[in-house]
C-alpha cells in the first residue's frame, strides 16, 4: 500500500540558510500534518492543512510557512535557520482528520543545521 | 488542554519477558482518540492501534494487547513474550474531537529487548 513519502530523507543546511522540505500524502487522504521532533523529544505539531487550507497551527516559528497544493502535496519552508531547526521532520496524512481516522507518518527528513 | 504522561522514560528485558508500557492521559473532551505509534532506531513513526473514549474492550492482536480504563484514564500497552525487534522508543498519544484536532504525544518509553 502507497504511504506518505517525504524528501528528502536527509538534508544537511547552514546557519541562515533556507530549505524546503517536501511530503506526498497517501492518495486520497485530504489532510496533511507536520510535526518536529527534536532529539529525545516527542514529535512537537507545527501546523496542519485540511483540502489546501490551513486548518491548525501549533509551534510553527515565524520563520517557517507551509502550504499544500492542489494535489495534496504539501511543502514546509524553512528560513534563516537556526542550529535549534536540526530535528526530524514529520509529515503524516489522514482522511478528514485524526479524530475520525488515524494519521499516517513518513519516514521523516532529518535536517542538520551547521 | 490535553496531555499524554508516559512515566517510564526507559525500561529495560530480557527476550521473552511480558512488558507493559504505562500510559496515562488528561482532557476535558468527553469524546477523544488514543493512539500508540512504534518508533524504531531507523525513526519512523509507525502506527499500531487508535481506540475511541467509547470503545473501553481491550484489544489483542498478536503479542500486543491494550487495557483501556477510562476510571483511571489510562491506555496501557502490554507486549506478550518481548522480542529483541520490539526494541523501540513507543509514543502515546491524544487527540481529541473539536475540529481538525492534531496528535499530543506522550514523551515516549524506550524499550530495550536484550537476548
């Protein structure tokens, strides 16, 4: 079965820098979710989209936007990073919310700020 | 607001072992979601069950089995006959039903199977 794909898988970055990082929901799930774990953390939610609107937002910094397209993909932009960005970053999908269906992770991108 | 307490931070058997991981939540929804997720050392989160706050039958499948007691609000997870691959970091985790409602995790409990 198709599951949530992100890429990249590993990005390495420096200070101040930008990236993008990128998630595929599972086909036909309309809600897509990004969370951050840092290390020995549990995953910490940044925001969420439900049919390419916003739908929640956690504790995404001002630095970071996100948006999903009109295929449901989704993308995280990530600005002036910090040596505190370098965590996994999580993307899960779901069908109409987590509440009523259980939400899928992808493998994660672990991204390293130098 | 809701929160998941996972109080075992790390709990260390021997293959074969019965071990039950500890979970206990907080919300003001009378209608809410629990989950547990499976985190290996490669990373992913893997999905194992969702119970709703209606449905308290204990669920087995396989060497897992879950005890949901909603009197105590705990959601414990219990693997039956441990291998060394359950060896992971395992997350509890909250959602409740208002709205696009996101995941609150448990800190986790790492769980290392020896042979």
């Amino acid at each position: 079965a198709a599951g949530v794909i992100q890429s990249p898988r590993h990005l390495i970055k420096e200070k101040r820098e930008t990236a993008t990082l990128k998630c595929y929901p599972i086909p036909r799930h309309d809600t897509v979710y990004w969370y951050q774990q840092g290390p020995g953390q549990d995953p910490q939610f940044l925001i969420s989209f439900y049919e390419k609107m916003q739908s929640d937002k956690g504790s995404i910094p001002d630095r970071f936007s996100a948006q999903q397209f009109s295929d449901y993909h989704s993308e995280l932009n990530m600005s002036s990073l910090e040596l505190g960005d370098s965590a996994l970053y999580f993307c899960a999908s779901s069908l109409g919310g987590t509440g009523r269906t259980e939400a899928f992770f992808g493998q994660g991108t672990r991204l390293t700020v130098v | 607001a809701q929160k998941v307490t996972q109080a075992q931070t790390e709990i260390s058997v021997v293959e074969k072992e019965d071990v039950t991981l500890d979970c206990v939540y907080e919300t003001r929804d009378t209608t809410y979601y629990l989950f547990w997720y499976k985190q290996p050392p490669s990373g992913e989160l893997v999905f194992l069950i969702r119970r709703n706050s209606f449905d308290e039958q204990n669920e087995i499948s396989g060497r897992y089995s879950w005890n949901f007691q909603k009197s105590t609000s705990s959601f414990n997870f219990t693997i039956t006959a441990s291998q060394v691959v359950d060896s992971a970091v395992y997350f509890c985790a909250l959602t409740e039903n208002s709205g696009y409602s996101t995941l609150t995790f448990g800190k986790g409990t790492m769980l290392l199977v020896s042979p």
